[in-house]
C-alpha cells in the first residue's frame, strides 16, 4: 500500500489518502470479476457482525442477534486489550 518508508518524508493527510485510494482502486480491480470473494461492509453499522459470520460461512443458527453491533476493544490511542491475550506466539504491542 506505501512505498518504502526509507524512500518518503512527507506522509501528509494528502499523501495517505492518495495511497490508500490507489490501493483501494487496485484491490477492488482485483475482485471485479468475483465480486462474490471479497466482503465491504461498516464495522459501526447494525448488522455487520451478521454480515461478517456469512461471509466467514456461518449458518444461520450461529449468526445470533449478539452480533448486531461488532464490539469495540481499541476505543483508546492503544490497543490496551491486546495486552490481556497471553499466548507464547504473542507478539507484544511495545515492540
């Protein structure tokens, strides 16, 4: 999506957007022809949970109404829940 980060001083808002609209253009390209293997969807809209566990092959009966609304873990600048997952391939946020 960027180009080497040694090569690029100026990440301007600009910049990121244009990088991420070429990217964008580029993966939807990709997909244009099986529209079918690729997911858009908001994560903050009511039923995207839903919408995600059938895209992901889940049956009706595990799509329950508990996933209307996605749950929210990064509402701060950190991802602080990431620090309560122990497992020995866990890579640690502060590296």
């Amino acid at each position: 999506m960027f180009p080497s980060f040694d090569r690029k001083t100026d990440f301007s808002d600009d910049y990121l957007r244009a990088c991420y609209a070429k990217h964008q253009s580029a993966v939807l390209g990709f997909f244009a022809d099986r529209p079918e293997k690729i997911l858009r969807l908001c994560l903050t809209e009511a039923g995207s949970g839903r919408e995600l566990l059938r895209f992901c092959g889940a049956g009706d009966e595990d799509v329950g109404r508990s996933y209307e609304v996605l749950p929210h873990v990064n509402r701060g600048r950190r991802i602080t829940y990431w620090d309560t997952i122990t497992h020995h391939n866990k890579i640690s946020s502060n590296v």
